[in-house]
C-alpha cells in the first residue's frame, strides 16, 4: 500500500467508478480532489473530496479540458493524477505534459486508442485469435441493412454504459436501432454488427505494469441497473480469462488499469470478450473482496513496480442501490415497484441481505446517501424521470467521435 498520504486529482467525478474511487481513496486517507463540468457530480456528495474544480467539458472541449487539467496541477502539485474514465486518451495524446507535473498510469496513446474503440478492440482480437461473438463492422446503412439477421446486437464504435448499443431480437427492433442510428450520427463512424449469444455477463478488472499483469478481479452480473450495466454483483474467479487478458495487456504494453466485459457461453465453453474500457470500473467489488486496484495505480504513478499481490476472494456479493432503484424503475414504470425495492433496500432484504453497498457507504461516508435519497424520492413520487436521472451519468465527461476525432488531431478547433 502507498505508505504516504498522497494528493490526488481525479479526472472526473460524475461516474459511479469515480464515486467508488473516492471511497476507496479517503477510507486510505489520501487527499481527493475532483475536476468536473457539473457543479453537482455525483463526486461532490463525499466528506473525502476536499475540492471540486469545475473544468471544460471535455467532449466539446478537449483542449480547454487539458489545458484546465495542466493549470491545476501546475498550481496545486498533487502527487497522482488518476485517470478514473475516457479522459486517459486526452492525457495520453500529451504525456510529457502531464509527467513533468504529476505521477500517472498510462499506455501509448496508440494502444489507449485502439482499447477506447469497439471497432478497434475488435480488430485486436481477431489479431490475437482471442474469443469474440462473430461480428462484422459497417459504415453505412445499406452494410448494416445487407448483413444484419436478428437477433443481434448493434454497437456505435464509441460509447460507454450501453449507449450506442442495440439489442435486434426482430425486424421491427432493427428499423428503429436504424432510426436512432441516424439520429445520433452513428454512420458518421463505423458500426459493429454482432451475433447473439446467450449466458451470464462477466467483467474483469486488471492492473498491468508496463505490459505485465499484476493483478486480476472478477465479478458476475446477477442483475442490471440502469443503462445495462451491473447493479447486484457476484466476485469469481478469473481464471477462465486470465491468460487472454495478460495476452491484451501484453500486446497493447498496457501501463495502468484496463477492464472488460464477457459473455460466458451457456454450454460454458470459453468467455467471449465483448467490450473493453482503457480504465478501472468500479473499484470496489476487487476492494470488498480483498484486492486494492487503486492503491496499484496509486503506486504504479509513483514510478514503483509493485509485485502482484494475492488473488480476490470469490463469492463476494455487492450491489449498487442507486442503480438499482433506477434499473426498477426503468423496467416498470410503477410507483409501488419503486418503494417495494426502496423497502428491500432499507431492511436488507433479497437480493441485498448479504450484500456490501458499493456506491453509497452511508457509514462512512454519511454525505455519499444525499444523491441515494434524493433518487428514492424523485422515483417514488415520479417514476418516469428515471431515464432522465440514469442519463446525468453520461453526460459531458465522456468521449464520442468528434471529440476522439478532434484528440486525433492534436486537440484543433472544431
């Protein structure tokens, strides 16, 4: 464990890995400090953050964000900056830039921009003969309209927390994901056609010294919230995607954390990889289950190379209660269904007797339950305003392909 108290910036603070980060952070007794466009991020409900700073929006802006970034620890000289979602390709696009005044974890831009495209993640599996559904990649709509058989699933090359993502069980279904495909631009990059497979979804969180694996945690998903992702978790072992994800890491030289999504077939035959996030999501079923990832980044920005500490513990059940209202609420629509999960909630029951909060530790971190009870209470009283809370996740401190585009470039006006 880092043995010093350390200042740390975090890229942003409006995603749920960066709530869980902060946790993680001050129950270490580091300083936290946060960079966010919105002035009520999910971050700044924590008694650990000392300070948000309100920067550009980093897909409109990428420059101005960078530039806001550099000013800061120019002028506040933390120790670490952590890279907590998509702004590690800002960063890496200008690593001496950000060396010469922080400790940091990260690849080459080149392999950090092959792992933050599905397209380019895609490719780099079929390089390495790794595991993947059968996909196919098009650019326009008469590609998609010619190779698409339902059910599949459709992806935009760019997006996080399922959005661009279409699940096609039917013909219907395909004219409206061609809708919202025009809607959003989506032709402007390329399109991933993928076959359906069924069984659980799996993730794996990994930490890699300069192409190394030093350490591996995974988790089933056994229920999703809002936008798809997890909301009640499962640790296991990683042993069926250990070797493939060391082969990643090791192709990419990957230097930080790198975590992805699998499906493990239903005849239990070899996961296969359907998505991968150049970060670390949500720290803290590895930290419930006896693996400090963070304090590995913390420590591989310091420059050390740590030796891989001992494997996470399975059978570890976590959840996140805010995701879970919303997921309920998404799902049914109904005032009742919504204050039966908040009831289940409160009094630990199933699915939450046995299971560790992640998001919101009220025990240690009292702040941390206002955005809880504030969604418990918007849910109960108006229960379709829940896509429009889940959607304040996905906001302005996340890439899409203008900005990855404008990154390309070096940053040049739009």
């Amino acid at each position: 464990m880092a043995k010093r108290r350390l200042r740390v910036l975090l890229s942003e603070g409006g995603s749920t890995s960066a709530r869980q980060a902060i946790s993680v952070l001050g129950r270490a007794g580091h300083h936290v400090e946060i960079c966010d466009p919105s002035p009520l991020c999910l971050g700044r409900f924590s008694r650990f953050v000392r300070a948000v700073h309100r920067c550009p929006p980093l897909r409109r802006d990428p420059a101005g964000y960078l530039g806001f970034v550099t000013d800061l620890l120019a002028t506040h000289r933390f120790d670490v900056l952590l890279p907590i979602h998509e702004q590690g390709l800002v960063f890496a696009r200008a690593p001496d830039r950000i060396a010469e005044l922080s400790g940091v974890a990260l690849p080459s831009y080149a392999s950090y921009r092959t792992a933050v495209t599905k397209a380019g993640f895609s490719r780099l599996l079929e390089s390495l003969g790794l595991p993947q559904p059968p996909t196919r990649i098009v650019i326009s709509e008469r590609e998609l309209r010619e190779i698409a058989c339902t059910p599949c699933v459709i992806k935009t090359s760019v997006g996080t927390a399922s959005r661009g993502v279409w699940r096609v069980p039917d013909r219907a279904a395909l004219e409206r994901a061609v809708r919202e495909l025009h809607a959003a631009d989506g032709f402007a990059g390329e399109v991933l056609v993928q076959d359906c497979v069924a069984g659980p979804i799996e993730h794996a969180q990994a930490v890699f010294d300069r192409g190394e694996l030093l350490a591996l945690h995974a988790y089933r998903q056994i229920a999703a919230g809002a936008g798809g992702g997890p909301s009640h978790k499962l640790s296991i072992r990683g042993d069926a995607v250990r070797a493939d994800v060391a082969a990643i890491g090791a192709a990419l030289g990957w230097h930080g954390a790198l975590s992805f999504d699998v499906i493990r077939p239903a005849n239990d035959a070899r996961p296969l990889f359907i998505d991968c996030n150049p970060r670390l999501v949500e720290p803290m079923s590895a930290q419930l289950a006896g693996l400090d990832l963070v304090d590995l980044l913390l420590r591989l920005s310091l420059g050390e190379h740590p030796a891989s500490p001992a494997p996470s513990r399975d059978g570890v059940r976590s959840h996140l209660g805010m995701q879970a209202l919303l997921g309920c609420a998404l799902r049914s629509g109904s005032r009742q269904d919504v204050m039966r999960e908040c009831g289940r909630l409160m009094l630990r029951q199933p699915p939450y007797a046995g299971s560790a909060e992640e998001l919101t530790q009220v025990g240690r971190d009292w702040f941390s339950a206002v955005p809880l009870a504030a969604t418990a209470v918007i849910l109960m009283a108006a229960p379709g305003r829940a896509a429009a809370l889940a959607a304040k996740g996905w906001g302005d401190h996340l890439l899409d392909a203008a900005a990855i585009a404008r990154i390309d470039r070096g940053f040049e006006p739009a």
